[in-house]
C-alpha cells in the first residue's frame, strides 16, 4: 500500500491497517529514524488504566453507580 505526506507533513495510515490492529482516532506513536528515508514507527504501548473512565461511563446500566457518603475532611 501507500501513502502520501500531505502539506502539513501528516502521513495517514490505510484504513486496512487502521481496521486490522484496531488503530483509533489519538493513540500514540512514535517515529524512529532508522537510515535517511527509512522510518519506522511504533504504536506505544498503554498505560496500565489508560481508557478506564471512559469503559467505567459507558456502561450500560444507568444509575450503577452511586457516590458514596463521607464525611467531609474539614474537620480533621
């Protein structure tokens, strides 16, 4: 396959691989200079609880969770 540097310098990934590894709209990389012309680059790798608040919204059950009553800290 190929692509295209466009003016700003953006090199856009085939959908195809975009659709296979499962590459979504900010995930990270980085780009590593291996020989003039010759780049590779590297999806990094997750946080361990990267993504966690957004699985914890989108859950299907509404009103699942509750805040918790405390006491407030001010008197401490």
């Amino acid at each position: 396959m190929t692509t295209t540097v466009s003016t700003k310098g953006q090199i856009v990934l085939p959908a195809d691989f975009r659709k296979r590894d499962g590459i979504a709209p900010g995930q990270v990389f980085d780009v590593v200079r291996l020989a003039r012309g010759d780049y590779r680059i590297v999806r990094r790798k997750r946080g361990p609880n990267e993504g966690l608040v957004g699985w914890l919204r989108s859950c299907p059950a509404k009103g699942y969770f509750v805040p918790i009553e405390s006491e407030s800290t001010d008197a401490l």
